[in-house]
C-alpha cells in the first residue's frame, strides 16, 4: 500500500502543503505567544504596569491607600511627597530672550514609579546641583503657545538639557539656592519630579502631614472593569480614561489577527492535503477494493495514509517550531522585559499537533471508507 502511494505522489504537492501548513503554523504560535505575553502583563511583578495618576479632594489618609493598595490589580503605588516650602526657578539671560522667572511646586515618588529614570538620579545631603524630570507637555506649552505668541525663539529638546537654571527654595527665612537642570521629560506623571531624598531632606522640620491628595499606582491594566468599579464607589478622580487603552486593545488586535491569518493558511494547507489525498486514492482505488477483498481491514488499508499524514504534519511542525523558537530568541534579545519569560505556547502547540493528527487520521479512514462502501 505504501508502495502504491508514492507512485502517486507529486513532490510538488507535498512541497506546497508544507509551506503553507509550516507559515500557517508559524503565524498562529507568534500570535498565541503575543497574546500570552500581552496577557501576563496583568500579572506582573510589582513595579510593573499600566502607571495611573489617582487624585482625591477629600485626600487619601494612610487607611485609604493600604486599602487600594491591596486590590489584585494594583501592582505598587506610591503618593506624592511634595516639598512644603516655596519655590522659585529663574533661567540665565539668553540672546534675543527676557529674563525668565517663575514659582513653580516640586514633588517626588520613589523611583520604582518613575516611567522614566534619568543616570546618576540620585541628591545627598549638601548637594548644591539638582536634576529635574519635568511633564513634557510643559515643553509643548512653552514652544506652541507661550512662545509663539510672544514672539520668542522655540527652545529645542536637547538645549533644555543642557540649560542651566537657578531654583531658589525659601525656607523659613532662609533662601537655598540650587543649580538645577532637566534631566528627562515624563509622557505619564504630569508633575515636575525632584529625587525623593531632596523632598523628604527639606521637609524634615516641615509639619506632617496625614493625608496625601495623589498618589501614582501601577495597575495591571487600565481596562480592568475592578479598578474602574472601585475608583468609582471611592470617589477617586484619575488623570488618565480608565477603559481607553488603545493600545493594549490594537496589541490584542494585532495578535489575533495574525492567528486568524496562520488559521487561514492552515485552512488552506488542510484542503490542499484534502484534495491531494482525494486524487490519490482515487487513481488506486481499485486495488484498495482488491486489497479488501483479500481480506485487509479499512483501518489496516489507512495505515500508510496514517503514516504519511503524520510524516507531513510533523513535518511541518517541527519546521514550523524551529522558525518560531528562533524568532522568539531574537525577540527576546530585542525585547528583554517583554519576551525573556516563557510562556505555555509550546504546550499549545503540541495540543494543536496532537488535534492535527488525530483529524487527518479520521479523514483518511472515512475516505478509504467511502471507497470500499460505493464497491458494494
């Protein structure tokens, strides 16, 4: 029987069902890895997450925040410590600019919270220079609406950088003077950030105070219907849309979608083997029903087909899963806080090798059935 069936055989046809059956494998292990992995961000280590700025008039009290603090959802969270005392910042004369002075509000949180951690952001006691992340929005503000209208020169990105600037703390009678720079600009924490060991420095001999009025929290996602329940039975405002991650809802898409097209191409590769094993077994379909008479078995007449199924599919998926490990190596390396765990695709693959098997045997014996039952 088997003899029969490779004289049948085109190395075409096999060569077509295992490229597509391999691309189609392929497509739907990346697409089930990157829905796993977009998955385990809700369970993230803590310091990990979706970051949301929480603000309450009323103020959150130490209660309030251990509380929120041990939903499921909330990963770590931190209020801000703001510096007690009045601050101003005034900038050196530039050419073609005035004399630019301000009073401004410094806040801090521990680096852990921070979306973005500037080199060497540290401050010790008697340090005169200081680092600074401020809102990046408030470079937008300055460039596109105070400075247009003013007539002012735009400051670039890099220049703010390297801008010196004078921020002048007054202390109980006292003027600190420090020599302060932007170190980084935050897309995420609409405040302008000092090291949390220069707040709490100057705070020391500041009054205590009980309650705090935001705090920055790590969720596992934004999405999540718990968080968006209980901020609202609390009474908590947030500065971000709760419900509205677009782009963890267009990462789901994409993964999905590219699952649908490996489907898609298994599909194709499945009815291509479908068509290839319906033209050969028709062309020897006699000698099966010859075959039968001699008294062989519909299960032992499907034996080599079985084999022949199996040798195509593992086949295919052993090219398949090399493709896969050796994309999800270099994704990794490119992506080492995303792709470095590892995730339960390989036993999702071998359930859909398993589950491939299984139907090309049915569909070979129905098909050795169906010729042995119309030679009645």
């Amino acid at each position: 029987m088997m003899r029969l069936l490779l004289r049948q055989l085109k190395a075409s046809s096999i060569l077509g069902i295992l490229l597509a059956s391999s691309m189609g494998f392929v497509l739907v292990l990346m697409g089930i890895e990157a829905y796993l992995r977009l998955d385990a961000n809700k369970a993230l280590p803590r310091g990990q997450g979706s970051r949301l700025i929480i603000q309450s008039d009323r103020g959150l009290d130490r209660e309030s925040l251990t509380e929120l603090k041990a939903q499921d959802w909330v990963h770590a969270m931190a209020g801000f410590e703001t510096l007690a005392y009045r601050v101003e910042a005034s900038l050196p004369r530039l050419p073609q600019m005035p004399q630019l002075k301000t009073e401004l509000f410094i806040e801090a949180v521990p680096d852990a919270m921070l979306d973005v951690l500037p080199e060497d952001w540290s401050w010790q006691e008697g340090d005169t220079d200081l680092k600074l992340i401020v809102p990046r929005s408030y470079l937008s503000l300055y460039n596109l609406g105070f400075a247009a209208s003013q007539g002012l020169p735009q400051i670039p990105e890099e220049l703010i950088y390297k801008l010196p600037f004078i921020l002048q703390v007054y202390k109980d009678g006292e003027i600190l003077r420090y020599s302060a720079r932007v170190a980084a600009f935050s897309t995420e924490i609409n405040s302008i950030l000092a090291p949390l060991a220069f707040v709490r420095s100057l705070n020391t001999d500041a009054p205590k105070q009980d309650k705090t009025h935001r705090a920055v929290v790590l969720v596992s996602s934004l999405n999540d219907p718990k968080l968006q329940e209980y901020m609202g039975a609390h009474d908590i405002a947030t500065e971000q849309k709760l419900g509205t991650n677009k782009a963890e809802r267009t990462l789901y898409l994409i993964a999905g979608g590219i699952v649908g097209a490996g489907i898609m191409l298994l599909a194709i590769a499945l009815l291509l083997y479908s068509i290839s094993l319906q033209l050969l077994l028709h062309g020897i379909q006699q000698k099966i029903r010859v075959l039968a008479m001699m008294g062989f078995s519909s299960w032992r007449l499907a034996q080599p087909i079985h084999v022949f199924s199996a040798l195509i599919i593992l086949g295919s998926y052993f090219i398949s899963f090399f493709v896969y490990q050796r994309i999800n190596q270099l994704l990794a390396n490119k992506l080492p806080m995303l792709w470095a765990q590892p995730t339960q695709t390989p036993l999702v693959a071998f359930a859909i090798l398993v589950l491939a098997l299984l139907l090309a045997m049915l569909q070979s014996k129905l098909s050795i059935k169906r010729i042995l039952k119309s030679s009645r």
